[in-house]
C-alpha cells in the first residue's frame, strides 16, 4: 500500500522530509493551481523541481472547469488540451499517475449522460495511447456512481480506472458503501480526507463524520493494493492525518 501527499510548492523541502519520515510519494498539483494555470512554462518549471525530489508518483491533472465531452466545441478542445498538457507535464516530473475529476453535469442523464460517458471513453483512451500514463477518473460533482459506472462500461483500456474520492463521496446523496458496492471493480485509487457532510471541507481524518471504520472495511474487501492520496492541506493536517491513520491500524498501517 501506497501513501501519497499532496505537497506546496512553497514548502517543498518539509514535505520532502515528511515524504521520507513517512516512506511516502508525491500526488502533486501545484501546477494546476491559481495564477499558473494555463502558463505552461511556469508549469513547467514546478515540474522541474518536483521531479528533482525523486518522489513524484502521481499528479492530479487540471481539473478547474474541464470537461472533455462538453457540447460546446470551443471549450471541449480547451478542456482536452488541458489534459494533454497535463499528461507532458506529468511526464517531466517523473510521474505515471493521472487524476482527472469526472465531469458529468449531476441532474442530467439520458442522452446527454450516454454522449457524455462516449465522448470521455474515446478520449481518454486516446491519451493513454499517446502517453505511457495511467488515468484515473475521480467522482468530483457526482451525487452517485451511475456517471462514473456508464462511462467505465465504455472503456476498453485496462489503463484507465477510478479515484473514489471519501470526502466526496461523503456529501455525495448516496451512501459509501453503494460507491463500493457499484464501482468496485474499477476503483484503483483513493483519495482521503475528511467532512461534515455539506462541503468538500478537506478536514484531517476523524475531524468530520466519515465512519472510516467502514471505509477501511470496504477497502479491504476490495483487496487491491492501491494509492492512497491524503488530501487534507497543510503539514500539520497531514501529519495528524498519517497519525489516525497509523492509531487505528487502517489501510494496513501498523503503529
């Protein structure tokens, strides 16, 4: 099993000694952040000092307003440009690992869901063909499994999966363990941080009300050895993060 963080550029040499205290990698998304958005140089150059690490395992790719089937051609070739860059920036650091969130509008289905779970299949699977990467597309929006199910039922390539994302999950309108129950079977990665159930309040673990006894029960039945992101902000959070972890034994982690 597999611990990631999620490191600030700004504070890059303290995550690189915890990444070492922890015998944890790098998920980073630094470059994907804020005014350096779409500035591929600048991106570039964060890339640059996070391969230097050695320890970048995994980037979470653009993910503000992108969606790869968007009817709307302008910005569907925006958005299929912000992954490709996504893809050659995670190549110069090193990394193998994508995340991209899922981009499903929530209250439409039919026709609109079917074209949509298509249109991100093709392209996607075009990426893992131009690119030696593994894609894994996270529940971000979703308020159930039934987005994310349709448009894995349309993939054919064994590189490309699902990040279930706990905290979204959590204030998603269906309960965890249907996020397992329905999607099993392509979760190959987890994202974790905690909630109160409204917001995507990236808490540290056993600050909110996620029951993690039951989702490391549900982990564990899926006997995969999967990465594992700690999506909870700051140094302090994270470390508080790794120490629930490691106090109630979960995800394998021994004391």
């Amino acid at each position: 099993m597999s611990i990631q963080l999620q490191p600030q550029i700004a504070e890059l040499e303290k995550w690189t000694i915890l990444a070492g205290q922890e015998d944890a990698v790098f998920e980073v998304m630094d470059p994907f952040m804020g005014p350096v958005l779409g500035a591929l140089e600048k991106q570039l150059c964060i890339a640059e000092r996070y391969k230097k690490t050695g320890l970048t395992a995994s980037v979470h790719g653009a993910f503000i307003d992108v969606n790869p089937a968007s009817g709307d051609p302008d910005f569907r070739e925006l958005s299929r440009r912000r992954c490709r860059e996504s893809c050659e920036i995670a190549l110069a650091m090193g990394a193998s690992n994508l995340v991209f969130h899922g981009s499903a509008f929530p209250f439409l289905r039919g026709a609109y869901l079917e074209n949509w779970a298509a249109g991100c299949a093709d392209f996607y699977e075009e990426l893992v063909a131009a690119y030696p990467v593994r894609l894994y597309i996270e529940n971000a929006q979703d308020l159930d499994p039934t987005p994310l199910r349709k448009l894995m039922e349309k993939v054919r390539s064994d590189r490309i999966g699902l990040c279930l994302d706990i905290g979204h999950a959590n204030y998603s309108r269906t309960p965890i363990g249907q996020w397992f129950d329905q999607l099993g079977e392509w979760i190959r990665y987890l994202h974790l941080s905690d909630n109160l159930g409204g917001f995507d309040d990236h808490l540290p673990l056993g600050q909110g009300n996620i029951d993690w006894d039951l989702v490391n029960r549900l982990w564990t039945a899926l006997g995969k050895d999967v990465p594992l992101t700690l999506e909870t902000g700051t140094l302090e959070a994270t470390r508080e993060s790794i120490a629930f972890l490691r106090d109630h034994q979960y995800f394998g982690l021994e004391r």
